[in-house]
C-alpha cells in the first residue's frame, strides 16, 4: 500500500477537474498550465507556483513543437499523485513511470500522437502569429478535455484516492 | 563594474552542477537531480520539486522523449523567468526566449533534445537496460551539461 499522504486534499471532486482544465485554458492559459493548475489543486500545488513550474511546456515544449503540453503537464500531475521523494521506495518510481507511460498510450490511442507539431499541424519553431492560430482554431480545448479526461479516470483508479 | 572577474562565480557554477551530477550518482533521474538542485533555488520545496520531476525520468516515463535534463530545466526556467499572469505578455515571451536560448546551447553540445537518440544504443524499458545505461556514464554527462547550461542561463538572467 502506498505512505498516506496528508497533504492530499481530498474533498476535491475529480469528477471537475476536466471542465476547470478546459475553463482555465479558455483564460488563455497555455495546454500544461491549464492541467497543471486545475489539478494540482489536489495536491495543494499554489495556482502561481503550477502555472511557473508548467509555462516552458506551451507549445510542445517551449514552442518547439515537441512533446504536448497536455501530456507534460499530465506526466507533471501523475509525479505529484504517485511519486516520492525517496530514492529507495523503488515501488513508487516505478509506479510512477507506469502511470505515465499508461496516460502516454491513452493519450496518443485517443488522439493519435504525443507530438504538439502532429496534433495541431504545426511545424517546428513557431512565431507567435502560428501559435494564435493554434489558439484561434480551438484545437488545443479538445486535446485540454481529452488529456484531463484520461488523468481523471487514472487518478479515479487509484484506490487511495477517493 | 563587471562581475565577469569575479572568482567566485565559476566555483558557484561547478558547485551546482556538482550537486546535480552527485544527485544522479545518489539515484535520481536526470529530471530529478535537476529540480532537486534548482527548485528549491528558486521557491520549490524540495519534496515538491522530487515529485513534480519523477514522472519525466527516461524521456517522460520511460518512452523516449524529450530527455528529463531538458525538460526539468525548462520547468526550472518557469519558474525563475514564467509568470502567472496571462496579460503579462513580456515575461511569457521571455521565458520562451531563454528556453530557446537553453534548447539551442543544449543541442550544440549534446546534439539532440531527445532522450532515445542522446541515449541510442540503451534502453530504459528494462532494469538490467537502465543499469547498463547507468554504468555507461552518459546520464551523468547529461545532468552536468544541463546543470552547467541552466546555471549560466540563470545567472544572465540575473534569476540566481
């Protein structure tokens, strides 16, 4: 059984995580802070520290085109739900790189890929005019909706978390 | 007056990435020994700072990815240079711009952002496969360079 966590606030409905994900990437926060800052509330993650930590992930990871800002902020969210800060708990590290690796084959079986550039058609090195086209199309909310859908029903699955 | 003389800079530098290379030595992931070192420099709990960097270890979770000393060290860059104000429109492009500038510095030493390619050769999907690429020193190579790059990109930003 994994150590209690007596951090973890547990009167959260994970059940709304997904919408206040979508709500807050509407703001114009960018796909990782808006996982990051919506889940984060579960573990008492300040807004103003989750949206920092989650900003050089916009854009497929500094607007490189890379890896999905919703799949870093998702791996961002299943490191503070599973993972340790202790070296030897060898159980949750690798719990944690399952849980990720799990979120990863979710993701990209629903949506195709983990690639911001595949997923909204963009290529590499984007100009700020690219990156509000990407904005403008409204792409980003379903991928924001999906990815926050697939980190409900993993955190839901975890016993210890309801 | 220039600081660029002054001797105790360069030793600071080393010291960091000194930490971060002892870190990985110690077990952490590339992510970890980053943001284990560099969050609690710039207001993350350290605990926070272990957990928030341990699903990004083997190119986030093990698939290959973007390499997790990239990756912590943007999460690094966010929070010395990001903002949580979505008006602020001057530090988000800033943060980008010294993301770029690491990517950039990055790549020009190591030849890649990408976990598989720096790392071809090993895989992470086994224990006995992580152990061989522990052995082989190239993580540790990785850590230093990253650490050394962030800690320059922080101290011309004046964040550190």
């Amino acid at each position: 059984m994994m150590a209690d966590a007596p951090h973890r606030t547990r009167t959260i409905d994970i059940s709304s995580l997904s919408k206040i994900a979508v709500e807050k990437s509407r703001q114009g926060f960018s796909c990782s802070e808006a996982i990051l800052v919506a889940f984060g509330t579960l573990f008492d993650l300040p807004d103003d520290l989750a949206i920092k930590i989650a900003s050089g992930f916009r854009g497929g990871i500094g607007l490189l085109g890379e890896t999905c800002g919703v799949v870093t902020g998702g791996a961002l969210v299943l490191g503070l739900a599973f993972g340790t800060p202790d070296l030897k708990d060898t159980f949750s590290r690798e719990h944690t790189y399952l849980q990720v690796g799990e979120f990863g084959e979710r993701f990209k079986s629903r949506l195709g890929s983990l690639s911001c550039r595949e997923l909204c058609g963009m290529r590499e090195n984007y100009t700020p005019e690219e990156a509000k086209a990407v904005r403008d199309s409204g792409r980003h909310y379903q991928i924001v909706k999906t990815g926050a859908e697939i980190l409900e029903a993993i955190l839901k699955n975890e016993h210890d978390f309801l | 007056l220039s600081n660029s003389t002054n001797p105790a800079e360069p030793a600071q530098s080393n010291n960091l990435s000194q930490i971060a290379v002892e870190q990985g030595r110690a077990g952490c992931s590339c992510s970890e020994a980053i943001l284990s070192v560099f969050g609690p420099l710039l207001g993350l709990p350290s605990e926070t700072a272990m957990k928030l960097a341990s699903g990004f270890g083997g190119g986030m979770g093990l698939m290959g990815e973007t390499c997790g000393a990239v990756t912590a060290s943007f999460m690094a860059l966010g929070l010395a240079l990001g903002t949580h104000d979505v008006t602020d429109t001057y530090s988000r492009q800033n943060t980008y711009v010294m993301i770029g500038e690491f990517a950039d510095r990055f790549k020009g030493k190591l030849g890649s952002l990408n976990c598989r390619e720096l790392c071809v050769g090993h895989t992470m999907a086994t224990p006995e496969g992580a152990k061989a690429l522990r052995a082989s020193g190239r993580p540790e190579q990785i850590i230093r360079i990253a650490s050394e790059i962030l800690d320059q990109i922080l101290n011309e930003a004046r964040a550190i």
